[in-house]
C-alpha cells in the first residue's frame, strides 16, 4: 500500500475560506491544534471562522514536541470533547501530531501549515520525539490528511528562518533520493527522483530570492514555498521511504540526541546532514562531485544564514563524548542511512565528522 498524497489540497491566497465548505462537511466537532505562541492570533481567526460556520470548536497546544507526553494528554482532550477531526496548524511538528492523533481515532486530519519549513502538512508519517527533542521513530501511517490547506497569506506571516530551514529540507530529497535510489527499477521511484532534480534546481535558482522577498508578488517565492510544502512531499509519496531519507536525515535524527540549549529546526539540521552526507560519499563512494556540490550548496546555505557545521548548531563534536554519541546513533541498526548502497560505520562516521568540522571549505 502507498499514500501518496492528502485527498484535497487548496493552495494559494484564500486558499483557508475556499476550503471552508469542504470542512464543514468533514467536520462537526474538531480539534484545533497548534504549538507556538506566535501563531496563537492565526489559530483564533481559524477557530472564530469555524464557530461562525455553528461548528463546536476545541482546543489544543503541544507544551513540547511530538512526543507521548503531549500526545497522551491530547488523547484525553479528543475523547472528553468527542472530537470528529484534528485540524493541525502549525509548523511540522504540530502537523505530525495532528496526523498520529487522526489515525489513533480513525478521524480525518486537515492539515494548514502555517509555514514553508517541511513538508509534514502533506505525508503519511510522524516524527515522534522526546519531550527534549530527542528523535525517537518515524511512524508511518494508513494515509495522507483528508485536506491540505496550503494558504499562502498565512505562509507568509512565518519567520524567514522557517523558509530557509524549509528549503534545505527540500533539497535532501534530491540528495538522499539520487543515491539511495538509482539503481531501482521501478519506474515511479525513477519519476521520483526527477521530480526531486528539478525541485532542487529550482530551489537552486529562487531559494535565496524568495528568502529575501517573503511576498506573494514575487514568483520565486511563491514557487519555493510551495516546492518546500508540496513538492517535497510529493516526492516521499511517489517514491516511497527511499526517496525521503538517508544520510542526511540520519545524521539529523543523532544530531537530536545531544540535548542542546539552542533549539534549531528540522531542516537546519537537516542541511548540515546533507553537507556530511556529500562528504560521506566523496570518501566512501568515490563521488568526484561530491566537493563541488558541497561548494555549490554552501554558497545558498550562507545566503540564507543556514548552520553549515555540527558547531554553528552549537554542539562540540568533541567533548562529552559527543561524537560517539552521534555516530553510534546514525549507525544504530534501524537508522536510514542503511539506505546508502555502500557500507557505512561508526568508525567512517567519526572520521568524517572529525575531518568536516576542523577543514575551511572556501567557496
């Protein structure tokens, strides 16, 4: 079985009021569910919209991450209130909720990413996390969200930060997929990994424009939030579980187990876990490109104030016994970076880890 895409998506401006009577229809008692303080105005006008349309809206906020504490408690609030649906709105952690919640109670989910920074509002998958952040699994699911609601005029009210971490995120589909998965035969992973080539070139192209102009006038923006929030998850749904992860996500799931005072972003971390990935198969498989895409993508991931090293995340690699930490963690035996078609250990990983954050790459 496949899930490869949410039943209805609307995208656009209004994109949230076209989609009303579609969910008036879905829903009769939903839970609205969001995280940050900052969009706490957004899920008030979502909520006053539905109480105004005589639905019996309910309330939720994660107090953490994805993670069973917040999902237990939540439980209760879905049962207590009979709830029908879950909409999620928020960035990805808050829409990976909503979606585990859904299928926990057989209930559609309505996903409206109030960012660009995943593409979580539109997968059949969870990230479940510790309180601390910690990655623990990924959790597939039975389906995509019943309807996406892609509403560019709310995309817009998220930090830049948010884009930028958005399109590094996007961009690993390219780099995970292109490896882990060529060799395939199957001609919809083959169409997969195209769609990924010409969603990183355009991210290429427009990333550092559309972060810098974060407006619905401008064509590189709109292009790019909707490459980070639909295009991306399209290609996970078409090519299945080796076209969404491999080293670079690997590495970002170890990178989580180092608990931090810096919270940084999925894709933040993401994009320094492509970086050590291209380093990975410059030595490990022989990459001749490898140094000049790391080139090509540091000079992007500067434009868009990205970290570039395991330190500017704000972790040393080399005390408390960090390293090991974080190569036993991408080496464990369930991780992603199995997908690589060579082999790959602990002992690479430290090497290569060790050589990447003491070496200036000078683009």
């Amino acid at each position: 079985m496949q899930s490869i895409s949410p039943a209805i998506i609307f995208r656009g401006n209004g994109a949230w009021k076209e989609a009303l009577p579609q969910i008036t229809e879905l829903t009769n008692r939903p839970l609205i569910l969001g995280r940050s303080e900052s969009t706490n105005n957004l899920r008030k006008k979502i909520s006053k919209e539905l109480r105004d349309l005589n639905l019996f809206v309910y309330s939720a906020n994660l107090h953490f991450d994805c993670c069973q504490e917040d999902l237990s408690r939540i439980k209760k609030i879905i049962i207590n209130n009979q709830c029908d649906a879950i909409i999620a709105t928020g960035g990805g952690k808050v829409l990976d909720a909503g979606k585990y919640l859904a299928e926990c109670f057989s209930i559609p989910c309505i996903t409206v990413p109030l960012s660009a920074s995943t593409c979580a509002g539109w997968t059949a998958l969870s990230n479940i996390y510790t309180k601390n952040g910690q990655f623990i699994k990924d959790v597939v699911l039975k389906t995509c969200p019943k309807i996406l609601v892609f509403d560019h005029e709310f995309i817009q009210t998220a930090p830049t930060r948010t884009l930028a971490s958005g399109i590094a995120d996007a961009l690993a589909k390219w780099y995970e997929s292109s490896v882990t998965s060529a060799v395939i035969d199957d001609g919809l992973v083959q169409q997969a990994i195209q769609i990924s080539r010409v969603l990183r070139d355009q991210l290429l192209i427009d990333g550092e424009k559309a972060f810098k102009t974060q407006s619905d006038d401008s064509l590189s923006w709109r292009n790019t939030i909707e490459a980070c929030g639909l295009t991306a998850g399209l290609v996970g749904g078409i090519g299945g579980e080796k076209c969404r992860t491999a080293a670079a996500h690997a590495i970002h799931n170890a990178i989580t187990q180092i608990i931090s005072t810096n919270k940084f972003l999925h894709g933040e971390i993401v994009g320094v876990g492509i970086l050590l990935q291209l380093s990975i198969e410059e030595i490990k498989n022989n990459n001749k490109l490898a140094k000049q895409s790391i080139k090509q993508l540091l000079v992007l991931m500067k434009a868009l104030n990205l970290p570039t090293s395991i330190a500017e995340l704000g972790i040393n690699v080399f005390e408390n016994n960090n390293l090991e930490k974080i190569a036993e963690f991408t080496c464990r035996e369930e991780s992603e970076i199995h997908f690589l078609p060579f082999k790959i250990n602990k002992e690479d990983i430290m090497e290569i880890i060790t050589n990447f954050e003491k070496q200036e790459i000078k683009i």
